[in-house]
C-alpha cells in the first residue's frame, strides 16, 4: 500500500492550539537531554511529526501536561528504532535493553547509571513527571502498560530468531501490547487531570472501547506499513491461510472491529478506506458506533503515520 495513503474519518479532529510552541519546546528537550545532538536528529524528529500526533490525541492539552505526553511518545519512539535493525532478532539482548527502563519504573524514576545513554535518563526524567501526584492505583496501572510494550519487544525479538510466525489472534494479541496505544490512553488521563475510576476501568463495556481504540490505531499503522514491514507481509499471508480474504497492496481497505478482530476488506471502488467500528453492544439504528477519534495527525480526517528510519544509538548497554 502507497506510503501515504489517507484514511478518511468520519467525524472532524480537534487539535490543541499549543502544537507549534510544544514542538519548538520538545526538540529543546530532546536536545537538553541528548536524544538530539545535531541536524540529522533534528530533522528525523521534525519528520516524525509526534506533535502533530498528541496535538490532535489529546486536542484540550497545552503547556506542561502537552509537552509531559509528547516526550513520553517521543521516548517511545526513539526506542523503537533501536530495534529496526541486528539487534530485532536477539531476544537476550532486546531484553537487555529493556531492563534498563524496568529499572526506572520500578526506582521510581530514578535516574540510570550514565553509560547506560542519554534514552533511559530521559525515561526516567519522563517517568518522573508521569507519576508526579498519580495516585499507586494509577502509577501501577500505567507501568502494567509501560512494561507490555518493553516485554513486547523481547517477545518479538524470540519470534523472530525462532522464525515463529504467529496466528492471526496471537498476532492481535501482541500486537495491542506493541502498539503502545494503553500507555497513550495513559497519557490522555494524565494530560487532562483525571483518573479512570476502578468501576469503570474494569467495566465490560470500557475495556471494549479500549481494545477497539487499540486495535484500530495498530491496524491502522500496519496497513500503512505493509509495504515496508515483512513481517506484516508474512501476517497478510497467514489471514489468507485462515480463510480471510488477502488484501492487495494496491488497494484500500475499510477497518470494521468484528469481534476482537479489525479485519480488512478490500474497496477496489473507493480511493481511501472508511473507518468504522463495530462495538459489540446496542447502539441506535444498527449502526457501528464511532468509539475512536482522529487523532494521528494535525490535519483534520487525515492520518500521517511517519515512516522509522534508523536512529543513531542512544543505548550503551554492555552485553556478556
């Protein structure tokens, strides 16, 4: 699928008028605590757009509840890319890696030792400002989906050097811990200066809405990376197998949430997909239900998802 495919929404996006001053104030961060060093790094962040990306999840955040959300992504996004290249294929050292940021969740914030690299001291900087009057209820839920995205990784890492290609509901089921979108959500309720109540978070109902809102953003993002992920193109392959029709590149696809899976159906009559998400409870007219918001892009309706380029390391981990 063309790397700029735009998926159309049916509902306008808000986005927070704090956007270009968040940006101008993340790359200082970024370069405070080192992530970004020179042009090169500059540039790949400004490509990355992860301000276009909060402004428009989190449209009512501005100043330090904005900018607290945008370097967590941008954290996120940084480590990532670590991961693109020899070291995706060997879990014990992508586990490594990972246990320097455990760390930090588990100290508290604590800041790493420094040859552990300018990536986990600014975790640990973020991590800080994330729990910073959280309630323990709240700051050990967000670490539950902090460590799934870490863990993910290793997860990965052991498919891959076990060339182990998952079913299409493991994949799912990885896929909503990889996606970092429950970390996100987290950062909604951070942003915006509440905490979910525990009878809500553990309401059928809720927990429907946050896999749907996860399962459309992740499959929404490998739609888009289709072309350029083998790994995706293998999972394509496995659907056609169980019986799902396959999705040529050259088409777009409409997103309906079935079940707890987001499957894609092939529109060789549309020019863009139409996003619909089909809740598994009543809702007026047999209609599906919006229950995710444009949130990917500054641009109203349009979803720019930036393409990962290898990052210059910002790890030092010492392996035995």
């Amino acid at each position: 699928m063309p790397q700029d495919t735009v998926f159309h929404l049916p509902f306008p996006a808000a986005v927070s008028p704090d956007a270009d001053p968040a940006r101008r104030r993340s790359i200082a961060w970024c370069r405070r605590l080192g992530l970004v060093t020179g042009a090169v790094d500059e540039e790949r962040c400004v490509r990355w757009d992860i301000a276009g990306l909060m402004a428009a999840w989190i449209p009512h955040a501005s100043g330090d509840r904005l900018d607290t959300a945008f370097d967590a992504v941008v954290v996120a996004m940084f480590l990532d890319d670590q991961f693109d290249g020899p070291l995706a294929g060997q879990p014990q050292q992508v586990a490594a890696v990972c246990r320097a940021f455990t760390d930090v969740i588990a100290s508290g914030g604590d800041p790493p030792p420094d040859d552990q690299g300018p990536l986990p001291r600014a975790f640990a900087h973020v991590w800080r400002r994330l729990i910073h009057q959280a309630s323990p209820a709240w700051t050990e839920r967000t670490a539950e989906h902090w460590r799934w995205y870490l863990d993910a990784y290793t997860q990965e890492a052991a498919n891959r050097a076990s060339h182990r290609l998952l079913s299409r509901a493991e994949y799912i089921e990885l896929r909503r811990k990889t996606g970092f979108v429950y970390a996100m959500l987290d950062l909604s309720q951070k942003a915006y200066g509440f905490e979910l109540p525990h009878h809500l978070r553990t309401s059928p109902t809720v927990r429907r809405m946050l896999d749907i809102t996860a399962d459309v953003v992740d499959i929404l993002n490998d739609v888009h990376s289709l072309e350029k992920e083998p790994g995706l193109e293998a999972l394509a392959q496995r659907v056609e197998k169980e019986g799902q029709r396959s999705v040529p590149r050259s088409t777009v696809v409409e997103i309906t949430v079935d079940g707890n899976f987001v499957s894609p159906r092939t529109r060789p009559d549309q020019s863009c997909g139409r996003l619909r998400a089909g809740c598994g409870w009543p809702h007026d007219g047999g209609r599906p239900a919006t229950v995710v918001r444009s949130g990917t892009s500054a641009a109203p309706g349009r979803v720019n998802l930036p393409s990962r380029t290898r990052a210059q390391s910002l790890l030092s981990v010492k392996f035995a």
